[in-house]
C-alpha cells in the first residue's frame, strides 16, 4: 500500500536522536534551543517555541491571547478538530467560515461573521497551500482581531518568497509523524512578538520561572507541554532535509498536474505561481456525478494499493460539535468534502510510484459501473 503520505526516516536521523540518547540531557538540554533557532533561522522569523504537539501549541496560543468564555473563534471547518477544540478548551465558541473551493477558509467571507465578541481568526493553510493571509490579516487589523494560523500542513510554504509564520500574530506548526517534518509528535509557536514568545515558554512548563539555587516562582497556572531532547534531535536532522522533501513532493505534483489536465473525472487544486506548497497533502475533487460512488472508488483504490484518505470530515458535523453547536451546513464545505480524496504524494516515493498512481487512479475510475461520463 502507497499510503497518502508518510514521514522519511533515514541514518542521518537515526544517528542524531542515538547520539542524543546516549547524552546527559534527555530533556531539558540543548537540543531544545538548538531546534527552536534553527527553525526560527529557516523561517526568517524572531522566535520560535516548540511542544510536545500542535494541539498543545494551539492551546498555548489561544491562552497567551487570553480566549475565554464568550470569546468567539472564526475558523474553518475543514481542518483537524484540534484548531477548534482548543479554543472551546478555553470557554470560546467557534464559528465556521465556508471555504473556497481550493481548501482554505473563503477570506470574503469572514468579515460578515464578525460580532464584538469576536477576539480571534484561525485559518489553516489547507494541505500545506498558503493562505491569503495579508487579506486576513487586514481584516484582523481593521477590527483589532488576533490572527493565529494554523499551518500545521505548511512548514516551509511561501507567499511571494516568505516562509509561511511571517505574518499572524503566532503561527503553528506541527511535527506530528506525517507532517512535513517530524518529532514522532511535536510542534511549535513562531511569533515575533517577544511577550507572546516568553509567555509561550512560560505556559509550556507549568507556569514556573527558576529564581536563585533552589528557589523558585510559579507566575502563571502552565502545563506541561514540553518537547524532549531526543526529538528535538530529530527535528533538527528532519529540517535539514526539509527542502529536500519539498522538492520531491513538488517534483510529483507537477507530474500529477500535467497528468491529469482535462481528464473527465476531476479536478486538482492548482497553486498559484507566487506561492510555494509543501504538498502535505494532493487533493483531487471528483466530479459531482461520482460523489454517491465516492465509498466505492475509495475501497477500489485501497484494494489495489492506493491509501486514498479523506480530508476532511467538516469538524461541525461530529456529534460533539452538533450537541455544542446545533446543525450546520456551510455549502462549499459540504461539497468539498464529498468531492475530496487525498491520493499518495510524499517523499518516500520515487516517479514509478507516482506513475502507478496515476495509472491506477485513472483506470479504477473509467472501469466504475454506473459511471456516466
Ligand atoms: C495535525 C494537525 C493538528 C494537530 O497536530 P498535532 O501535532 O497532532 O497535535 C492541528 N491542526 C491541523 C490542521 C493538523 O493537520
């Protein structure tokens, strides 16, 4: 099975997170900073903070900007259920914004869904194609909004040459296994704000500054959100492969473009030429009239070693976001989702492999009975 994606995991990564298992520190060591200024050196911004997650990232994020109770989030619903769970953790509701067709949130859309309540905008850089973010970021300066990105798809995509995590007030990335780097889990706050960055490092280690020999001051209520040395290691033999993955992704989608112009099935999201993907994901949108055979081409492709996946199952409509929220349906996202799968693109795989899918992709879809196209 060709899984949608999948992390690389070679010597060079074995012998950096050894090396550090052997060493003094586990955690609490260097490797901890060594990783945050690379990261911070790579996307051209002030500070990172990493964690043991996104979703903690998230959650600090979200506290350092103090969401609470009546607090309202726009987001979008076309993400992992974390970008929203944090801030309900925090007493906020969220408020789903419909998308475009290309993944990411409709940025035309936002400004009639803002209320006085509203203290924050988390959009996601869908499947690792970068935002409109200085648009979004107007309107959150017009209105005086918190802008936090969730670009857990998007270490490394570029608006006009800069590095996604430039722009929001704190941008989150995640090193999860099959993100475009990994920390086994993991993830990070970049920021250039410098309060927001000591307030991050506060929160992610209980809220407890060291003072003088044993001595020391609990300031604020923190968790534990720490990262280990030995992923940090890991992260830092990842980043310098980073590029290299993103070569190879790019290098795929573009056979996957040219390949599949003006076949009847579907469509692809093209990405414009002043941006830069990671490609975390490769959607593909079916034709409206394949949507009801949709579990049908899935189970096929599956059975003949394609791990298509879906992404993703609008956050709304989990039984836990109805009982909160009550029925919604936002019309792009709807269709989206009936439209989307994820097939194989990742730098584990070689042009043969991305030959394979295609043909595989392309044959399973004109054999489908009932396929009136
Ligand atoms: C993976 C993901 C997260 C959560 O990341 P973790 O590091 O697993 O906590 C949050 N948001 C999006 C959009 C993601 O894809």
């Amino acid at each position: 099975m060709i899984p949608y994606s999948r992390q690389s995991i070679d010597q060079s990564d074995i012998d950096a997170v050894v090396e550090t298992l052997k060493g003094d520190f586990l955690t609490g060591g260097q490797k901890v900073s060594d990783f945050e200024k690379a990261l911070a050196r790579y996307l051209g911004v002030k500070h990172v903070c990493v964690m043991n997650s996104a979703t903690s990232a998230l959650h600090v994020a979200y506290q350092i900007i103090g969401l609470q109770k009546d607090d309202e989030v726009i987001t979008t619903p076309l993400t992992f259920a974390a970008t929203s769970n944090t801030a309900i953790q925090c007493g906020a509701k969220p408020i789903f914004c419909d998308i475009r067709f290309d993944g990411n949130i409709d940025e035309r859309k936002i400004e009639a869904l803002i209320t006085p309540r509203t203290k924050v905008i988390s959009p996601v850089d869908f499947g690792g194609n970068p935002l409109n973010i200085t648009a979004i970021q107007a309107l959150c300066n017009k209105h005086k909004l918190f802008l936090i990105e969730d670009a857990s798809h998007a270490l490394g995509s570029q608006n006009d040459g800069i590095k996604v995590g430039n722009i929001a007030d704190m941008t989150i990335f995640s090193f999860h296994a099959i993100k475009p780097i990994t920390t086994f889990e993991g993830g990070a706050i970049a920021t250039n704000n410098d309060t927001f960055y000591e307030q991050a490092k506060l929160l992610r280690s209980h809220g407890i500054v060291k003072k003088e020999l044993w001595n020391s001051d609990m300031v604020m209520l923190g968790e534990n959100y720490r990262l280990s040395d030995v992923a940090c290691a890991l992260g830092l033999s990842q980043l310098k492969r980073l590029d290299s993955f993103i070569d190879k992704r790019n290098k795929i989608a573009h056979y996957y473009d040219e390949r599949f112009v003006n076949n009847p099935f579907f469509t692809t999201i093209p990405i414009p030429k002043n941006k830069k993907s990671t490609y975390h994901l490769y959607p593909i949108l079916l034709d409206r009239s394949l949507w009801c055979s949709k579990e049908e081409i899935f189970k096929a492709l599956h059975a003949k070693g394609l791990g298509v996946q879906v992404h993703y199952k609008p956050v709304y409509q989990f039984s836990y976001y109805k009982k909160l929220l009550g029925d919604i349906r936002l019309p792009n996202t709807e269709d989206f989702y009936k439209a989307e799968l994820s097939i194989p693109c990742h730098q584990g795989m070689n042009m043969d492999d991305a030959i394979f899918v295609a043909d595989t992709l392309l044959g399973t879809l004109s054999s489908l009975k009932g396929c009136k196209l």
